[in-house]
C-alpha cells in the first residue's frame, strides 16, 4: 500500500519533468521542425549550417513580389532565451555594380572569398552575395545606375553584420545567396537557356585569400604589377602587407595595407565576368568616374578599380599632396589602374588592351 502511494506520489513528479524535458527539446533542437522555410525557398540544412548553435530555426517574415524578396530566419530559444537572436536574412539589393568592392559596408575583408564560376558572387564569415545575370536585368523596373543583387546577411538579434558577433562558414552564405538568386529569376520569369545553366551550375569551392608581404613588381601576387610613385608617400605610405584573392574567381580584390601613420590603406578590384562588367558599365550611364575603368581587350572587356574610404590617412595625403586639384588626382588613380589593367589582363592571357 505504502509503495502504491509512492508510485502515484512520483508520477506526477516524472511526467512534469518529462514534459519540461520535451519543451527544452522543443526550443533548443530542430527536432520534428520545419523542412524548408520561405515558401520553400530555403532548407532547413541550409540554413542551420549558416545559424549554428541552440534554439529553433523559426521563420521571422517572408515577402516576395515580382522585384523584390525578403526571408528572415531566426533561432529561437524559447521564453527562456535572452532576446538577442542570430538571424539569416536573405533579400534583393538594387546597388550601383561595384558596391561590393568599394564601400565600407562590405570592406570587413578578412574572410572575402569570390565564387569561381558560374553566378559573380562573394562572402565573407556575415553576409554574402550574388548579382543576378545582365541578362535579366530587364525583367526588373529601372532603377538609374543600379543592377539587382540577393544578399543573404548573418545578423545579431537586430544589430547590423558590421556590428555583430556571430559569424557563419562563407560557403553556406553564399549558399543561401544563391538559392534567393535562383529563386528572384525565376520569379521575374528570367529562364532562357544560358541563364538557367549559369544559375544551377554546381559552384566549386570559393576563392581562398592569403595576406603577405608586398614585393615591387609583383604587388597583389599579380606577375610585372607595381603601385606608381606617384601613388606612394615616402615615409608616409610605403608597400606593407597585402591580402589577395585568387585571379581565377569571378572578381578578384587586393586589400593593400601600407606602411604609415594611422595605417593607410586601399583597395584594388578586378573583373573580366561579363556580368560584373556590365553591372560596372550599367552604372557609368549615370556617373563618372575616376575610380574605376572598363579596358576593351582582344579576348573581351575587363574592370578595374580603385577604392579609397573617406575616413583612412590614405585619403588625407592624397589631398595634402594634390590639394583639391581633382585632375591631379584622377591622374595618379588612372596611373594605378592602368598598370592593375595591364597585369590582370596578361595573367588571363588577355592582349591588345585599349589603355
């Protein structure tokens, strides 16, 4: 009798911890959850690997439009959890086409890698991207100077990719950037031939970066390639330590670190992407620029750039050396792309460039 009483006294004790047990499960495992998100446009593989760690992959906000697409997953903990959840946020981007190697919020290089074929695209360890082929672009409304891009961003709770945290393995951003990609074009209803093979063909591994000191003449790893004097500062900006990409992505930069006070710094880019170059050309239609140039070679048209942030001592000596005579200036950048032009061009086995 006294054992029956027992029993039916820690029954209740076992099922209420079996039911705590079962809600800890249920919000910090995938187990029994979503097998896709975003009407399908993500797998809930994809999008674990890019949010690792506890909790449960929850979709946040979807929307889609014939232009335009947003996918928000986050991991959820429950009501236990502290609030601040990490986020994949995939989206279409109308930026100017060398956004992603001239402005601030995609110059946190330490991990930039760019694909190898197919589809231009890049990541980093937080947000990834892929610009859509030049031959959809008229599918989308006009947008002056702009091309369409999907960026997939690795988020904080609600703080911005810059100022968060986390991080994610490049590959599975960029996969996640892709499949937005594959999904925005066939929503446009951009499917002729060349487009759907470029946007399903298997991507090989990115491009993998080294840093290393710089040489004269075989500055960025590039073969007969040298920063002007006219572009170095003696004692003030001198070759330092550089990181590059490979030459056989579908764009190539070099983060050149020099030598000097506040350490000043730029950076080159480079593409012969037929996509990449019309994203380039597209938004020349709109603005000059000393900064960037389009080179007809033999074998085809090639990009090449020069980015300078406003706020690095690299932008003060320009401006203490030339004053504010923009020709001076455009000069000593023109000088810098030309010789990138002409070393990137033959490490393609590119020829007859029009300098």
């Amino acid at each position: 009798m006294k054992r029956r009483a027992v029993i039916f006294t820690l029954l209740p004790l076992g099922v209420c911890l079996a039911v705590v047990a079962g809600l800890l499960t249920w919000w910090n495992t995938d187990l029994w959850g979503r097998d896709h998100f975003c009407g399908s446009l993500l797998d809930s593989s994809e999008v674990g690997a890019v949010l690792e760690g506890p909790g449960r992959l929850k979709e946040e906000g979807f929307q889609e439009r014939d232009d335009a697409l947003r996918c928000e997953v986050a991991r959820d903990s429950g009501p236990l959890g502290d609030g601040d959840r990490p986020r994949a946020v995939v989206s279409t981007e109308f930026m100017e086409g060398d956004k992603p190697f001239r402005s601030a919020v995609w110059q946190r290089r330490k991990s930039m890698s760019f694909t190898r074929d197919a589809l231009a695209g890049g990541a980093t360890t937080q947000r990834a991207w892929v610009l859509l082929p030049s031959a959809c672009w008229k599918h989308f409304p006009t947008r002056s100077g702009t091309v369409p891009f999907v960026t997939a961003e690795l988020r904080d709770g609600d703080a911005p990719p810059r100022a968060s945290g986390v991080s994610a393995p490049r590959r599975s951003l960029a996969q996640l950037a892709r499949r937005g990609a594959q999904r925005v074009m066939k929503t446009a209803g951009c499917s002729s031939a060349a487009v759907r093979e470029k946007a399903s063909a298997q991507e090989r591994p990115l491009t993998p970066a080294k840093t290393e000191r710089s040489t004269a003449g075989d500055v960025c790893r590039m073969p007969g390639f040298d920063i002007p004097d006219s572009a170095l500062y003696p004692g003030k900006a001198e070759l330092g330590s550089e990181r590059s990409t490979s030459p056989r992505g579908t764009a190539w930069t070099c983060d050149l670190h020099l030598e000097g006070k506040g350490k000043p710094a730029l950076t080159l880019s480079a593409s012969t992407h037929r996509d990449v170059v019309d994203a380039v050309k597209e938004q020349s239609n709109r603005r000059s620029s000393d900064e960037e140039k389009v080179v007809s070679c033999s074998q085809g048209e090639l990009y090449v750039g020069m980015w300078v942030s406003s706020s690095n001592p690299y932008s003060g000596l320009l401006v203490e050396r030339h004053g504010r005579d923009g020709k001076s200036v455009a000069k000593t950048f023109d000088e810098v792309l030309s010789s990138l032009a002409t070393s990137y061009a033959e490490a393609r086995g590119w020829s007859a460039c029009s300098l």
